[in-house]
C-alpha cells in the first residue's frame, strides 16, 4: 500500500490531529513549550511497516504519555525512506518525562517486539530540539496544505547574525510570503543545547504544489518591497545574513488527511 496513504490514514485516526476544514493561528510571544523535530530513516523495503506502527501504536502512545503530534509527513522525493515529524511537550523535563513513560509502557514493548519480529523497521533516527521564535505562528490548526506541499527551510547565518535575520523576518519577510501565497506554519531556533544555535533559522512553509513554491519565491525575489528591504539589511550587517543563500530547502507530502493540526 502507498506509504503516503498509510500515514494519512495514521493520523487521520488519532484524535489529537483531528482539525477543521479551514486553518486558524495566533501569535507567540514566549511559547514555553519544547518542540522535537524527529527524523526516522526506514531500513530498506520498511518504511511501510513503520508507518504501519505508527498507525496502530505509537501516536496513540505518545498522546496517552503527554507527548502532542503537531505532524507527520514524508519528503516528496523520499530517497532516503524517511518519516519526518514533530513532537510538542510542555518543556524539556516534560518530554524526558514522556519518554521515560512511553519505552516502559508494556503496550510499546510488546508493539516493538511484534514489529521487529523480521528485523529493526528504523535504520537511524535523528532528533532536534526547537523552541517557537517570537513572530512565529503557533496552534495552527486545520487543512494547511488543502492536498499540496510542506515545505521545510533552513538558513544559516554568519555567527552574531541570528537576530538581523530574525528581525528581517519580523519586519518584511513573513508579510512578503504572505503578499505572494505562500502559507506560514511554524519558524523555530534550535534550543541552546543544540549544535549551531545561535546561527541557525528552521521554518515550514505550506504551497498549493511544488511549481506554485516555485513561483511564490519567484515573485518574491523580484518584489522592489523584498529588494529594499534586503539591501538595507544587509549593509547594517556587514554582508548577507544567511551563509547558504536562499537556504536549504525539502519539500514534504502532506496528505489531506493528515494535514499539520
């Protein structure tokens, strides 16, 4: 079966990604919360089977042990076999909590057990901890990508350049996305444990398909508002503020049915 439909199917049947038909946001200003961005790397011809688990088992788990399922998806070119999602908690002692609860839950183990009866189903995880920005979105909820695409961006900026970026952002960025269709969902630093914190931007954006992205930034680029408000920034700074012009840049399927709650 489709790996994309298993995972919509996954989370169209856990009830804390339920949402309505029309997406809805409010402003941050000191969101406490710890976000867990989580990458697992399928073992070859099991992604499946991982998302099968996840289906069946692990949402409901992580709900049951306070663990919140902000999303799910899979890169739109998925060479790797990977599953993205994120993951909310309280604060950062909460999510050990979590944790701690969710691999002694007797549910889990035996889940696991039975799953991996033919082999490890996960070749390699990878996780990031990430706290909401100030001018991010937060409790976005509803059909965001209405059938498109994800998109996951990062940027790196040259070291003491985070806050001319940020306040780029602030100031221009998010209304220029707007202006030219692009749909905001979340815009996050590392926390600051993390390796490159002080240097590094991560934000999803949501698009109608990839060729719309496309076009979005094409306009985007050539707006005399984004021209200005680029070159005054960047004098300020001393240089451009993001080392990887444009950023790095993954597009990921979102499914109707399990579209960002």
């Amino acid at each position: 079966m489709n790996s994309s439909f298993i995972l919509a199917a996954c989370a169209a049947a856990v009830a804390v990604m339920a949402f309505s038909g029309c997406a809805t946001a409010s402003k941050t200003q000191a969101d406490p919360r710890c976000y867990e961005l989580r990458v697992y790397h399928a073992e070859p011809g099991r992604l499946d089977d991982l998302h099968a688990r996840f289906r069946q088992h692990t949402l409901r788990l992580f709900a049951k042990h306070g663990m919140e399922n902000v999303g799910y998806w899979v890169p739109v070119n998925n060479e790797e076999n990977k599953l993205v999602f994120l993951l909310a908690y309280p604060s950062r002692e909460a999510r050990e909590a979590s944790w701690k609860a969710f691999l002694a839950d007797p549910e889990w183990q035996a889940a696991f057990k039975q799953s991996e009866s033919r082999g490890r189903l996960v070749a390699k995880a990878e996780s990031t901890f990430l706290k909401l920005t100030d001018y991010s979105q937060s409790h976005l909820t509803g059909n965001l990508t209405k059938g498109g695409v994800r998109e996951l961006r990062t940027y790196t900026t040259p070291p003491g350049l985070l806050p001319n970026l940020d306040a780029r952002f602030r100031n221009h960025t998010l209304g220029l996305f707007s202006k030219h269709g692009m749909t905001h969902w979340f815009y996050f630093h590392k926390t600051p444990d993390q390796p490159a914190a002080d240097t590094t931007l991560i934000y999803f954006l949501a698009h109608a398909s990839t060729n719309a992205a496309q076009a979005s930034f094409g306009a985007f680029r050539k707006d005399p508002a984004w021209i200005a408000a680029r070159e005054a920034s960047e004098p300020q700074a001393g240089g451009a503020l993001a080392v990887n012009a444009g950023g790095t840049s993954e597009f990921d399927v979102a499914p109707e049915e399990s579209a960002s709650h």
